[in-house]
C-alpha cells in the first residue's frame, strides 16, 4: 500500500478544506459554538486526508467528476454563505 498522494487529485483535498471553510464561516454567521465547528472541521479535514491519501488508485477514474462535484459544491455554497452574511 502506497501512502504517496497523486497529483491528479491533490485538488480532492483543496476542495475538502475550502468547503470546510465555507461551512465553517456560515457558522460563525449563525452564531454556532466556535469549539463544535473546529472539532467538526478538524474531523471532515482529517477524513478528506485519508480519502485523499489511501484510496487514490481507486479514485483515480473518477478525479474528473469528483473535481466537478467540488467546484459546485464550493460555489453553491459560497453563494448561500454570502446571501446568509448580508441578510442576517
């Protein structure tokens, strides 16, 4: 078993951690316990790693749709952080 990350979805664990912080910052907007989001956050970082680091040979096929499904889910998720910031 390998534990070298590929390159090719290095971008599996960028976007991990960008909506973490996305959802991180709509819960500071709702007024969340900061404690229960960085223990969450840490926990969704930790399981985006291992996703990342382990399970890359069987990924690997679909890196092209798992980007996809990232980058919308970061900008629908940006969008609604932003809409819930200036409304509330």
């Amino acid at each position: 078993m390998s534990f070298g990350l590929n390159i090719g979805l290095i971008s599996l664990i960028i976007f991990g951690n960008i909506e973490n912080l996305i959802l991180a910052s709509q819960g500071v907007v709702r007024s969340a316990n900061p404690l229960k989001i960085a223990l969450l956050s840490l926990l969704c970082v930790a399981i985006w790693l291992i996703i990342g680091t382990l399970c890359t040979q069987q990924l690997q096929d679909y890196g092209m749709y798992i980007e996809f499904i990232g980058g919308l889910a970061i900008f629908i998720l940006g969008i609604q952080s932003m809409y819930q910031a200036v409304k509330g």
